[in-house]
C-alpha cells in the first residue's frame, strides 16, 4: 500500500489542455542569473552554451520546468512551447509563470498548465540551467522519468514516483470502487459517516 503522501501533487492551471496526459517527466532547472551553480543544492549546469533547453525535450514526455521562488519574469514563452511541441512532448508543467499567452492557446498543440503569467521575458531574471535532475515543485520533488499525470477534469497534476508506479496500479481499482460504492450509498440517503463505514 502507498501512502497518500508519496502521491505527490502540485496545483497548477490548464492554459490550453481538454484532454488528460500521463507521460514520463523531462525536468529543466532554471536558476536565477546571478546565482547559477553558487546556490545551495545546485547540481552542475548541463546544458550546452550553444544550446537551449526546448531543443533537449524528450518526445513523449511532460516537461517540467521548475522556476526559482519569488522569479517575477516568464519561464516560458510561445517560441519554447513550439519547439517542445514540435519535438513531440505530450504537455508542459511550470512551476512558475509563462507569456505568450495567445500563442500557447491558439497555436501550441499540447497541454500547457502553469501558475501564473507575465509580459517579461525569461532572460529578465532568470535560466536555465539543467536538464533531466531532480527539481522541485512547490513540496513536490520530481525527478527525470517520473510520471506526470495532467487532469483537466480534477485541474490537478500529480507526479507519481518511478519506484511507485507498480504500487500504485495495483492500489487504484480498489480505491475507485471504494469510492463509487460510498457515492451510491449517499445518493440513495446515506449519511456520509454510514456510508464511508459501509465502503
């Protein structure tokens, strides 16, 4: 059994997503400019100067970018969104803000789901600085392969640990049918307190 709290979950808002996507995670680290690899915890910058991080995006996965705390400025705009989704990705998370706003609900084909928004650029404040390490979200450490779960229908996204993918499938049915057994008993009159001791 898994606890519920190794079921990581962090709050973000669909841009542009009416489908629910569940792929392994490309995680890209943005520093703050001045800080780089002087921040504590900060693993060696693996992205090559010649290069930018949308062009390191495995297809077929979620990217997930994680933006320092307090960073003002967008960590990703219309141009990287293409270019993700053109390589193929199934969706990007930011933890953090994003511009271009038009641009990634009308012409980025994947799901986009974020926290905020903003006019200015990345390069304002911020970049990136590392691919495919752990980072983390908001209490949430994702790490590379990860599985990423975007629900537009629940507005969450979950990160289920590698480790715990098999433990969680087994987990699931019974769980579900626990709940649809305690949402019969209440609409048929039960009380919520019967009906949870009945499940």
């Amino acid at each position: 059994m898994v606890d519920a709290e190794q079921l990581l979950k962090f709050s973000a808002s669909p841009l542009q997503s009416n489908r629910k996507c569940i792929a392994p995670a490309t995680t890209v680290l943005f520093v703050r400019k001045d800080e780089g690899e002087r921040a504590a915890n900060t693993p060696p910058r693996n992205i090559p100067d010649d290069s930018v991080y949308a062009d390191l995006i495995k297809p077929g996965t979620i990217a997930v970018l994680s933006q320092p705390i307090g960073a003002r400025t967008a960590t990703m705009g219309g141009l990287m969104a293409m270019r993700i989704s053109k390589l193929g990705a199934v969706g990007v998370v930011v933890d953090g803000r994003v511009r271009d706003v038009k641009q990634l609900r009308e012409l980025v084909a994947m799901p986009v789901w974020c926290k905020s928004t903003s006019i200015v650029a990345t390069s304002g404040e911020c970049r990136a600085h590392a691919i495919n390490v752990p980072i983390r979200v908001g209490a949430t450490e994702v790490k590379p392969g990860d599985f990423i779960i975007l629900d537009p229908e629940e507005n969450g996204a979950v990160c289920i640990p590698q480790d715990r993918v098999a433990a969680v499938l087994q987990m699931i049915p019974e769980m579900a049918a626990k709940d649809e057994m305690k949402m019969a008993n209440v609409v048929a009159g039960m009380s919520v307190v019967e009906a949870v001791s009945q499940a």
